[in-house]
C-alpha cells in the first residue's frame, strides 16, 4: 500500500468514492473540493469539525488531513458542558462545518469555514507529502468511567497500519462497495466506515439514519459490505424474518461486520437462519482503533471477536498483571495491547496516559477468555462486567446472552451489586418481550439451566428501556451496577 493515507485520490478514473442520498462525489471530485479545503487550513495545527452524517463532514476530515491538520470530531448532539470542555481542551483555530447549520454557542470563538462539496474543475494533481506517521491525525474524545472525556490523539500511521490490517482480515479491497449509517464523529463511522473505503480505493454509502429497508436496498445494489452496531443487526434480524426481499438482499452481502458492542448470540442466529448470511465481530478501542477480528475466511462463531489482527500483539494478564498463558476459554484476564495500532497519548493529560501506557502496552480495562486457537472472548468491562460473586469471577456477557435465549427477554443487561455474604450478587436488568414480565425464578433457573447454578441472577428488575449511548453501548453505571 502507498504510503499515503489516500493513494486513490491521486488517479484520474470516475470510480465513486462518496455518496450520501442522491449527491455523490468521484475520487477525482473529491480530491479537487478537500484540496480546496486543505488550501483554507494552511498553517493551522487544530481544527474541529461539526460532525453530522453529511457529505460536508467527510469532506471537511479528508481536507484537513491532507494538509496535515489534525481533526477533532465534534459530535452535534454534546451537551454544553462537554462540548465546552472538548473546545477548552482541544483549542481548535478553526470550525469547519456545512454551510447554513447553527453552531453551538462553544463554537463561536473559532472562525468558521463553511465546507463547499460543489466540485469544481477535477484536474489530476499531485499528493501533497504525507507528513510523518507520528504526526497526530485525529483527536477522538472517548468517555471514561469519571471525568470529562479524554482526548484520544491518534496519529496517521497508525490509521493507516490499522485499516491495512483489516483490509487483510476482511478481504477488503478497491471492489468493495460499504453501506452504514453509523455517526461521524467516532472511530466506528468515521475512521473504519469513511477513511476505510476511501484509503482501499473503494466507495462508501452513508444511508444517513439506519432502516432494514434502506440497507436492504443498497445490499441488493451496489454495495458488498455492511458495518453496523447491534442494536442495527437486533432490527435487521426481525425485519428479515418478516420480509423475504429483505432477507434475501441482506443474504447477498459479501460481509456484514458488527462492532461497538457486543452482538447477542440469539440475534447471530436469527440473522443466519433468515439470510444464510453469518455476521463477523471485530473488538476495538479508541485508543487501539481495532485490535481484534474475526477473519473473513475463518469460523464466525457468536460471541467471540476472533485473534488479534496483522501487527498487533494482546496478552491476558491477571490482577497482578501476571500474563495467562495458554487458552481455556473460562480463564478470565484483562486485555493489553502492543502495537502499531496505539494512539499516541491523552490530550493534555500525562497523568491518564501514563496510567494507561506501561512499558508501551496499553491496558484497556476490558477483560476476556482466550481459546486454544486464540479467539477472544470479550466479558466486558473489569470495572462493571467482571462479577466476583462466592468466590467466582463471572462474566456479565455470558450471562446476557443466556437470558436472551429466553422468550420472555427482550433485552438484558447484567451488573453486580454489593453483597454481605457473595461479595457481589448477580442483578438482571431486564425489558420483557411483549410487555410482560416473565417470573423472576422462572429467569434464574433458565440461567442455572443453560450455564451453573453460581451464575444464576440472585435479583432481577424490569424496565421499559435500557440507557444506551449513540453508538448502542448500554450504559450500565445509569443501572446503578
């Protein structure tokens, strides 16, 4: 691969490389409008982008990185408190966002470009140089557990080393037509489902808001490779299996890909039954971009992320931060990482990058099993998905994925609670399928049944609802787990 980010912006043929509803834009088009909005950015080291899933937003990111500014994502629907504290701590010189949309009030002090995607004359040029890999590319703000959000700072090389690996691990080539409606101002959407596509030398379609419909069409199109979140393939699997043109345009996808969080084994089946299609987990972070993924010739089994990708190396280690050896796949141990994947620190904040970064392996707070033949097995997070209960350190995912079998579960998250004789007690987080409530014993001897008695959820509440980010991921300390 070139050693530029985006090679193909360089040839001269009329491939397509964006489309958002019916405006699309050529490789040679869009070299000619991010040039422009390169030549606007000289001499500027920051820059945010008001990030919604427009033309205007992709434009904006491969125009800065051209010219070797670094971006910071801006999601549209921040609050004021953390979208003051991302602009304090970022200091962005200058805003870029679609022509006519209200910026927010912690936007005002940077001056503004409006981002034009009108193409102009698309006469061939040459690349400017690509800065050196070290050279910050993006800074990603990721929420931890307390705190305001950090600013992840992820520099070019490791983008591009990242997105090369998954090119091998997914086939991905030049072919290949990508359909989401993931948002823009994440390593998700952005990163993976724009940069991806556009570094392949490939096309992206932004379907703008996720319907079954809407991807069915596009699979049944152009487009080969769908990447989505859970709660996408969860409406994806109902709506295939009431709709027979659905399923059989879902089942024509070279590669549907999932990610963000974990994809319930139940809707694994669903999917694969209605479609014949098997979808592949891959496992991230925002400081690692991808470091795991199920390969696309390989067993895709539910539940399991696959083994680390090309160049990145994941060890098990335990509380004392001793390495598990071998595979068992009940062997629980925190993930760390090494690699060209990582990014380079937390903005402004050496106190959290050094607590994270030791001896150059980053420690992610994600704990998992690993298989003798090295697939990993996400349990979730050491701080609210490790459960010590009676002596017994329990997955809360495991768990979930039993009660989902239960047809009076539509949805479940599982966290522990203090406990004066286990230590910590099981707590089932649950919205009943249809309304009603399915018997709280009757959902613990289902768990006792399918996995051991010492995992069987000792309380169970019901909600309407689960708390859930953009990206889908439940938001288990809003249970109060």
């Amino acid at each position: 691969m070139s050693d530029h980010l985006f090679p193909a912006l360089a040839r001269p043929d009329d491939r397509a490389a964006l489309r958002f509803g019916d405006h699309s834009l050529t490789y040679p088009q869009l070299a000619s409008v991010a040039g422009r909005v390169a030549g606007e950015l000289a001499g500027a080291r920051r820059v945010a982008v008001l990030a919604t899933s427009t033309m205007e937003t992709c434009v904006a990111v491969v125009g800065a990185l051209l010219a070797g500014v670094a971006v910071v994502p801006i999601n549209s629907k921040s609050g004021e408190r953390e979208l003051a504290h991302i602009v304090g701590d970022s200091s962005p010189e200058l805003v870029l966002a679609a022509p006519g949309v209200e910026l927010p009030d912690a936007l005002a002090a940077p001056r503004r470009i409006d981002v034009d995607v009108t193409p102009g004359p698309a006469d061939p040029t040459a690349l400017p140089p690509e800065p050196p890999a070290s050279t910050p590319a993006l800074i990603v703000y990721t929420s931890g557990t307390t705190g305001p959000p950090k600013g992840v700072v992820l520099p070019r090389g490791a983008i591009a080393a990242n997105l090369d690996a998954l090119a091998h691990a997914w086939e991905w080539t030049e072919d290949d037509v990508l359909a989401h409606a993931l948002p823009l101002f994440h390593v998700h959407g952005l990163i993976l489902g724009v940069l991806g596509p556009l570094r392949r030398g490939g096309a992206v379609r932004h379907l703008g808001r996720f319907s079954s419909a809407a991807m069915a069409a596009e699979l049944a199109g152009p487009a080969t490779m769908m990447f989505g979140v859970p709660t996408m393939y969860h409406r994806l699997a109902a709506d295939a299996e009431a709709d027979a043109g659905i399923a059989e345009a879902v089942g024509r996808a070279r590669l549907l890909v999932s990610g963000s969080a974990a994809l319930p084994a139940v809707d694994h089946e669903r999917i694969a039954r209605a479609t014949g299609q098997r979808v592949l987990e891959r496992y991230g972070m925002t400081e690692t971009l991808m470091i795991a993924s199920v390969r696309a010739w390989a067993d895709r089994r539910p539940g399991t992320v696959g083994q680390p990708v090309d160049g990145v190396e994941v060890r098990l280690v335990d509380e004392a931060g001793n390495t598990i050896e071998g595979g068992d796949d009940e062997t629980v141990g925190e993930i760390v990482v090494r690699g060209p994947n990582l990014f380079l620190e937390y903005l402004n904040r050496p106190d959290a990058t050094s607590a994270a970064l030791r001896d150059g392996w980053f420690h992610t707070g994600d704990v998992a099993t690993r298989s003798e033949d090295g697939y990993l097995r996400i349990v979730g997070r050491r701080a609210t998905d490790l459960i010590k209960s009676g002596g017994f350190k329990i997955g809360a995912g495991e768990i979930e994925n039993a009660l989902l079998e239960h047809p009076g579960v539509a949805e479940v998250a599982v966290t522990g609670e203090p406990d004066p004789d286990l230590g910590e007690r099981i707590v089932a987080w649950v919205v009943p399928a249809d309304g009603t409530p399915p018997a709280a014993e009757e959902l613990a001897d289902h768990v006792s049944r399918l996995l051991t008695p010492h995992k069987r959820p000792r309380v169970v509440r019901f909600l309407d609802a689960l708390p859930r980010n953009d990206m889908g991921k439940v938001l288990k300390r809003s249970l109060g787990g």
